[in-house]
C-alpha cells in the first residue's frame, strides 16, 4: 500500500501487458501525423464494433485513445469549435476543395446538403470525412 492506503501497482506486470497491447493497437502515444491516422484508425475500428453501448469494456480503451488523438489535435489543428458542416468548410477551405473533390466520401449533392445545412452528416460520411482530413470522426458529428 502506498501512502494514501491504495495498492501499490505492479509497474512490471503493466509493462509486460503493454507492449502486446500496444503491438495490437498499433498505437500507443499520439506524437505525430503517423501517430495520429493509426490512432485514428483505431478509433473509427473500434466505434464499429462497440457502437453506442458505453458500458462496453473498449470504451475505456476509446476514451485514452481519444483523449492522445484530441491532445495532439489540439496542439497542431486549428480547427474551429463550430457546428460540423462549419468544421466541414472549415477544412475544405483550409486545402481548396470543391464539394465534388469530396466524392471519395460522399456523392456531390449530399456534400452540399450538408454544408448548406440540409442534412446531418451521417456515421459513415463522418468516417469517410474523417480519413480523408486526418481528423477524428466526431467533429462531423
């Protein structure tokens, strides 16, 4: 027990659990742009197979993940705190982009749907949106 009366944690048995762990993952801290598309990656894999249920143990594994992936963004993006189809424009502005260089995520006229507020972007928009700017998934949603 430590001072504080809590059990002291065994840092050799948390080492040889993560290294495997983060072999599988992939990912471990969020240091750079490679960092940040594994982490990513990682993300959006893991949001499939949990879906909306946070009570599932992956959740947890979600949250660090995500909170390396916002603590890099937030040291290297600018993105703005806005609604998503502002975050949408936002990026497309920021590379040049046109709605129909978009394509590779959605057809034309959903992308100016959304940007013109006339539809919420959707689960898989957001993923395909979010592999193609680098970013998380949830700033589309």
């Amino acid at each position: 027990m430590d001072k504080a009366g809590l059990p002291t944690p065994d840092v050799e048995a948390i080492l040889a659990a993560w290294l495997p762990l983060r072999g599988l993952m992939g990912v471990g801290s969020v240091r750079n742009a490679e960092d940040h598309a594994r982490a990513t990656r990682l993300i959006e894999h893991i949001i499939d197979a949990i879906g909306e249920d946070e009570d599932h143990p992956l959740a947890e594994v979600l949250d660090l993940i995500d909170d390396q992936v916002s603590a890099y963004e937030a040291r290297t993006l600018d993105l703005p705190d806005a609604a998503p189809a502002e975050v949408l424009h936002f990026l497309m502005d920021g590379q040049g982009l046109r709605q129909e260089d978009l394509a590779d995520c959605a057809p034309q006229g959903r992308i100016s749907d959304i940007l013109n507020g006339r539809r919420a972007i959707s689960k898989g928009v957001a993923k395909a949106l979010a592999r193609r700017f680098g970013v998380r998934a949830d700033v589309f949603l």
